[in-house]
C-alpha cells in the first residue's frame, strides 16, 4: 500500500492558498442535502460541528459526557499559540512553522504544520469575536507570554484557564447551531464502531449510556475529533473518560494508526501516592524556575527532607545539565527523575517522586514573593497532598499528558478509509515526536475552525448521486449486530476482578516498560505481558449489572478492552521505531551524553499500522517525511 | 480510616429511592472523595453487587460534572467541585451522606446521576454571540480595558455544575445564567444582542421549572468557581431592559 498525502504543489507558502484556490465546492443548495457525523465535542469537534453547520451541512454531534461543554479540552491551562506578532519581537509565520517542526524533532509533516501556523491568526480573531475573555492590557491590548521552545510571546491566554475558555467559545457558537436546528446533539452518546459501506466511511454505531440503547446513524461523512489515548497509562492527566475506541474501533475496520509511540511526559505533576489513585494533576512547569530539583544520594534514605545535610542530596539536574540546569527540557527533566527513582533513590510513597525545594527561594526573596508567584500552586498541592510546600520540598514526579499519535491523515485531514475524517488530538498530524507547550488548543481549533470546512469538499464532491444511505442497510445490521455481542461478551464473563484493576496493570506495564525509556527487550516483555493481561482480562473481569441500563462498569470494560488491544500495538510501534526521538526515548539509541539519537536515514518516515484481523500481525506502511523548506537538524538542550 | 456513608440509591428516574448504609473501612486518608467512592465500588463489584452510579470526568474541578450533595452541601465542603474534596478533611468514624443534586429541573437518572440537560436549552436560547467563522475582525481592533476583561473572566470561570440551583431553596438558576449574560453583555462583542439575550435566557430558564432569586446567596457559598451573586444583579437589569425594549418595540 503507497500512501498519497496529497500535499498540494508549490512552494511551502503558497501551498494552502493555491489549495484554497482549486479546492471543490459544494453550492449552498447541495450543502443542505449532505449530512455529517461529528464524533467528540472538544475543541476540534464542537468548532468543526459549529462550523459546517454554519455552511449548511446537516451536522449530527456526539459526545459521551453530560455536556458537549465537558469534553476534556475544558482542562488545558497555558495557553494557544499564533503568529500575530502583536509584542513586535520578530514572531512571523515561518517561526512558528519553524518552531513547531524542531520542537517535534522532525517527524511532522512539513505541509501540514506550516497550514496550522498560517492559520493561527484566524483563530484567535474568531475567539475574540465569539467573546472568549482572553487576558488584557491596561489598554485593552490583547496580553502576551512566553512558552516553551520559542524565543518570542505568541501565546495567548485566560488565566490558567485558557482551554476552558476556548472550549466554551466554540460550545456556545455550537449552541447557537443547536437552538437553531442545524445541529442534532446526542449527550451521554458513546461511539462503539464504525460503519464502512462499499469501503466508505458512513456511519457509526452508538450506545446511550443512560438507557443502554444501541443505534445505527447514517450520513455522508464521519469526523473523528475523539481525542488522545493518554489514559492506555491508566495514570495521567487526561480526564477519567478519555479513551481510544473511536479510533481504535476505526483501526480495525482499515483506518491506519500512525506513530502510537509518540507520547507526551510531562515533568512536573503530583506523584503517585497510592494504589487508589485515579488521575494525576498537572503542577506548572513554570515552579522550576524557583524550584531546585534533587533526591538523596544514598539509596532508601528514608530521613525527613530537611534531615538530610546538603552532602547527601543530588540536585541530578544541575550536575548533569549545568547550563540549563533545573530548566532542563521537558523530556530531559522527565527521563532524568525516573532514573533517579530507578536507582531506588526516589522520594515518597512507593519511591515515585524527587523532591522540587523552594528553601533556597524563600530565603533568597521571601516566602511572600513565592506566594505571590505560586500561591494558587502551593495551595492546590496543599489540597492534594496535605503537605506545605513553603516548610517541606513539593514532591513531584512526570505523568503522561499527551499523545501525537493517532489516526493517519492526508493534507485534507481524511484517513485512508474514504470519508472518515480525523481532526485534533485523534490525528497524528502536526506535532510530529513532541509537542510544544500552547500547541495542542492551537491544533484542535484550526482543524475545526478553518482547515475541515475547505478540505471537506475534496471528498463530498465526489459523493453525488450515489445511493442514498440509510441504517436500514446490511452493513449498519451487521455492524450493530457485532457491538451488541461485543457488549453482552463483557456482561457474561462474569469474573470477580472489577475493570479498574486491570486497568491499573496495563498502565503499570506500559509506564514501566514504554514510558520515558524504551529498551528492546523491555518491550518485547511488555507485548508478552499485554497479552497474558487481555486473556486474564476476558476471563476474570466483573461487569455486574445489565447492558440495557446506565451501567458505567460495563462503559470503562468496554474501553478497557479496547487500551488492551491498543496496548500491544503501542509498544509494537515503539519496539520497531529503532531510534530516539522526542518523547519516544529508546535507551539503545542515544549519544554518548544521554541525549536523544535519532537516525534520519532509517526512520524519516511516519510509521502507519493496518490491522490485519485478529491474532494477526499488523502491516506497517510507510509515509516518507520529505523536508523541502526545513533541514534536518540535531535539536541542541545546552 | 474508616467511615459510615449513607449513600443514595435509586434504580431510575422512574423508580422511588432511599439510603443505603455502606461501611468504607481502610480508607488511605490521602485519596480524594471521589477515590474513597471509587474504591466502595470496587469492593461491591468484585462481590458482585452493583456499584454506585456517579458521574465525574477531569477530577481537577474545571469540567463540572461532578454533581454531589455531601453532609448536604453541593459539590461538598470547602472550595472547588466535589472532585477536590479530600477524606482527609474528615474525622475517623465519621457518618458521610451523599445525595445527587436536588432540583426539580434535573431529574435523578440512577443514584447520584442527575439530567442537566435544562441548562444545555438555556444556553441555546441566547448563551452565545451570534457571529460566523472566518468573518472576525483583526483580534486587536477591538481594545477592551483589562477591568472589564477582568470582570467579564470571573463570570466566565462558571463551570455550569448545577450546584446554585441545587444549593437555592427556590432552585433557581440564576446565578448560572447570570454568569453567561454577565460575561457576554460586558465585552463589546456582546453588546449587540445584550438585552435579547438576558430576555431569551431568563424566558428559557423560566420554561425549565427553576424559580426565581430572592437573596439566599446559597449559590454563591456553594459555587465552585467562586462566581459572585452580582452577577444576577445585571441579569436582572439587563432582563429588564430586554422585557421595555421589546414592550416598546426596540426590539423584537
């Protein structure tokens, strides 16, 4: 199989415009007479549902919360990045094509990335206009500040809460469509497959989580905006319902799974304190600009913080980066705290966290300066924890926070499957082996704002005058008919292990074995053990209650069943990428000084997956990454 | 630690309730509410039994929906939604009840799983402004003094948990719905639709069975993300002038 990107001609910055020149349309009458299914209600699916249905389209959205308004994107804090050089300091399109291409070690689509930095200045023009309360000057001057990975400030924010925000402006210009009638939402809605009829994407079939009614839906084109699949981790960042069956579900009706191994580690979140633990929570990165991370020298120091002298504590980040010292990258910093904990030198319960010491701080400025630097932080981590960080060091530790993989795509966002669509977090597109900080709110809006309603037409066009779809086809029988016995398989296993144990097995196998540092043979042990977990799993699980029913054991086996599958081709992808790069860190490739090797001469390339049935071994396809405007560079951390 | 809970169960909607008394014993005194809830369930799962339903999803107190009464308060003691309360707040022994939110307007789904979907209609009655894709503006034409974006953000930071509704004595939804129209009236984008919108919403929360304001300030005390009651004061201005404007036809 050759995979066609369909990246228009020309050179990088005439390639959008010249695709928008020629790209199909479809009249205002015809519009009206196609009908789209929007999967998810996060950033790239309530902007796209709201956009589309704003043309005209006929627009079905489906998000398996309460609220389309709940979906995850709610929970981003920093901020959104675009190239409007409003500070004067030398921002253009081109450095944030430039910026986001090396920040993901160059593994993104050249083509793809330069589109999402065009199109960064629309998006923040548009939450303006939808009333979205972004941070101001004195003089009414929209505020800047600075993130990761870039020397100029083009991240725009409100408060810690700018994806809350975000999210809301596109849920309100969502409601709007609603109240008008143009959209048909479906709440507490769980996509459970996909329906392909004559090879295409047409439809998808659902289960109410409120009454347990399973549903065919039929349109002309599917949209995935489903999200990422961070919670295969069990512990991470993501919300408690975030999961892989939309896309995992389209995987194995065809649609390839591209680069499953780049994940996001975030350094600086509040460890694991127990076996009960549900999630993880984000502690900003911005604390290490105060902080001095360090754990004992000794192994199984078990002494209070402040009982161990100054001779025996390893600030491990100033002794192996002296220059950048506690600021160390992301994926440095991470790698380095797990293999202190490794070492048996971690602090805390389980031995799962260093320490991040403001002592230092606070005699140098005053606890009052630090409070007014990090007060909402330190009372948030007093929340959790119960621990004062202005007497003790916080304790911290790295969790997953997001993933680049996912469904692949061409230039007009549509999967290999004709008429699935992906958009947002759910593709694999444009971040490449790493995500840069205010990139991913960027992302998931230009994919629904102002990429989807051009490219869509490239495939609708092609969609005249074919049969009309209906449910009432064999294909959505058959389909609803395999997720009906999928769901009572779960009822009628019948075990005494509840779903969360499981759960919590596979993310301890994947974070061990697939986390911030990949060997070969660690791996190999990981698909071995994924294995063994999926059969125990099929064998032992206990889902009480009815499918008919609001049964939200039966929801989490459902997707835990799904992250076993997905598990296995993770650590497959990471196990095959033979090189470092970005997130994915395999202990064999790397330079002599620990830092990331990649091999540009192997591994330029996207590796996509196709499921080949059951038991099968998957196919991988390659997509070449052919650099035309940007040289391929070693990403420098001193 | 261990603890007593009076837990509401409820099959469905259709169905009468009642508490049941379930012991939490072993309970690790650093896990959250929701945790401790979490690892009932699974000790009723692996029984066999029927775990109890509640709803969460971002456990950081920002997706609001957590929908809890705890010792009766919504979203439980403390500051934040019910996802940030911590066991260790509480006294060994202690006897914990939880109850799903009570308004007549969001109807019990099972247990502690209510129906909120009155708020999603209000919203598509007027909590938006009306402006399509692609035709904005450059985002710096429009100047807004940082008092007012400053303003118009503690009214957006509402979560729409429902916990103001729960928490009134009336059930009303003021404070809500007050938020959006506060948030959107006072930027000039909103300015257009201002008195449409408050009108559009009021009427529409109305038609959902909550009642009015009278200066509890209950949802104040109880919202999660610290939304002034203030904001019912401009709901109200703004509601008026909506029902005047359309009384003498300046709007329609």
């Amino acid at each position: 199989m050759k995979l066609d990107a369909k990246i228009p001609a020309g050179p990088i910055e005439q390639k959008w415009t010249n695709f928008k020149n020629t790209a199909k349309l479809i009249n205002p009458a015809n519009k009206r007479k196609f009908k789209i299914i929007v999967v998810g209600s996060g950033l790239a699916g309530s902007s796209a549902a709201a956009t589309l249905a704003e043309l005209g389209y006929q627009v079905d959205c489906f998000c398996f919360q309460d609220s389309a308004r709940r979906a995850h994107s709610i929970a981003a804090q920093g901020g959104i990045n675009a190239a409007k050089n409003y500070q004067n300091d030398g921002d253009s399109v081109w450095r944030l094509f430039y910026d986001t291409i090396k920040g993901g070690d160059f593994r993104a689509r050249e083509a793809n990335v330069y589109r999402l930095a065009e199109v960064s200045r629309n998006i923040i023009d548009e939450c303006v206009s939808q009333g979205v309360p972004f941070a101001r000057e004195y003089g009414g001057e929209l505020a800047n500040r600075s993130f990761g990975g870039a020397q100029v400030s083009r991240t725009f924010y409100a408060r810690g809460q700018t994806g809350q925000q975000l999210l809301l402006g596109a849920y309100s210009a969502l409601s709007n469509q609603i109240g008008l009638g143009r959209v048909t939402m479906h709440e507490h809605t769980e996509m459970l497959d996909l329906v392909l009829v004559n090879g295409h994407a047409k439809g998808i079939v659902t289960r109410n989580l409120i009454s347990g009614e399973i549903q065919s839906h039929a349109a002309d084109t599917v949209l995935l905006c489903t999200g990422g699949y961070g919670n295969v981790f069990y512990l991470s960042t993501n919300a408690r319902g975030c999961n892989v069956t939309a896309t995992w579900r389209a995987y194995k009706r065809g649609a390839l799974f591209a680069n499953p191994c780049y994940t996001q580690i975030h350094p600086t979140c509040i460890p694991v304190a127990g076996d009960y633990q549900s999630k993880l929570t984000l502690m900003s990165e911005s604390l290490r600009n105060d902080g001095r991370v360090w754990v004992p020298k000794k192994k199984g120091d078990n002494r209070e913080p402040q009982d161990i002298p100054e001779e025996d504590r390893d600030y491990y980040l100033e002794r192996k980066y002296p220059s950048y010292g506690n600021l160390a990258p992301r994926d440095i910093s991470s790698r380095s705290a797990k293999e202190a904990c490794d070492d048996g030198r971690g602090v805390g319960p389980g031995g799962l966290g260093v320490y991040l010491d403001f002592s230092d701080a606070i005699k140098r400025l005053g606890a009052k300066t630090i409070e007014e630097r990090y007060g909402n932080l330190f009372e948030m981590y007093e929340n959790i924890t119960g621990e004062s960080a202005y007497e003790r060091p916080m304790r911290i530790y790295p969790a997953i926070h997001y993933t680049m993989g996912g469904l692949w795509v061409d230039y007009n966002l549509m999967s290999n499957i004709p008429g699935l669509h992906v958009l947002g977090e759910a593709n694999f597109s444009d971040h490449g082996a790493n995500r840069l900080g205010a990139s991913a709110l960027m992302q998931g809006l230009a994919d629904g704002y102002f990429v989807i309603p051009y490219t869509l037409g490239e495939y609708l066009s092609s969609q005249f005058g074919g049969p009309k779809i209906t449910t009432d086809l064999p294909e959505f029988k058959k389909t609803e008919q395999e997720v009906r016995e999928r769901v009572n398989r779960l009822l009628s296993v019948k075990g005494n292990v509840p779903v969360d144990e499981f759960h919590r097995e596979l993310g301890l196998i994947l974070w061990n074995k697939c986390g911030m540092a990949r060997s070969e043979e660690g791996l190999k042990q990981a698909i071995v053990e994924i294995k063994a977990l999926r059969e125990r799993f099929w064998k032992e699980v206990s889902v009480p209650g009815k499918g008919a029913d609001l049964n939200q054991s039966l929801e989490r086996a459902g997707r835990v069943a799904d992250f076993l599958e997905f598990g296995e081709l993770l650590c497959l992808d990471a196990l095959t990428r033979e090189e470092s790069c970005g997130g994915h860190f395999r202990v064999e490739h790397q330079t002599p000084d620990g830092e990331a090797l990649r091999h540009d001469d192997t591994f330029a390339s996207v590796f996509a997956w196709m499921f080949q049935g059951e038991g099968g071994a998957p196919e991988l396809v390659k997509e070449p990454l052919e650099y035309e405007a940007v040289h391929l560079a070693t990403r420098s951390y001193k | 630690m261990n603890f007593h809970l009076r837990l509401w169960r409820q099959e469905s909607g259709s169905n009468s309730g009642k508490f049941e008394n379930i012991e939490a014993g072993n309970i690790p005194a650093e896990c959250s509410f929701l945790e401790m809830l979490d690892i009932v369930n699974n000790r009723l799962v692996a029984s066999g039994k029927e775990p109890v339903a509640f709803e969460s999803d971002c456990r950081e107190g920002i997706c609001g929906t957590c929908s809890l009464v705890i010792n009766g308060v919504p979203q439980g003691p403390g500051r934040g939604a019910a996802c940030q309360v911590y066991m260790r707040k509480f006294k060994d022994g202690d006897t914990i009840t939880v109850e799903p939110f009570r308004a007549g307007a969001f109807p019990i789904l099972k247990d502690l799983v209510v129906n909120r979907s009155a708020y999603e209609r209000i919203m598509r009655a007027g909590g938006f402004i009306t402006e399509h894709t692609g035709g904005a503006p450059d985002a710096s034409a429009i100047l807004i003094p940082k008092a007012v974006a400053d303003k118009a953000m503690d009214a957006a930071a509402c979560i729409g948990c429902g916990a103001c509704a729960a928490a009134c004595p009336n059930s009303s939804a003021m404070l809500f719905v007050g938020a959006k129209v506060t948030h959107l009236n006072l930027l000039p984008q909103g300015k257009p639709e201002a008195k449409k919108r408050a009108r559009a919403m009021v009427r529409a929360m109305d038609d959902e069975g909550f009642g009015n304001c009278s200066n509890y300030y209950a949802c104040e005390a109880v919202c999660p993300a610290g939304v002034n009651a203030s904001v019912i004061a401009r709901l109200n201005r703004d509601y008026i002038l909506g029902e005047i404007s359309e009384a003498v036809g300046a709007i329609d």
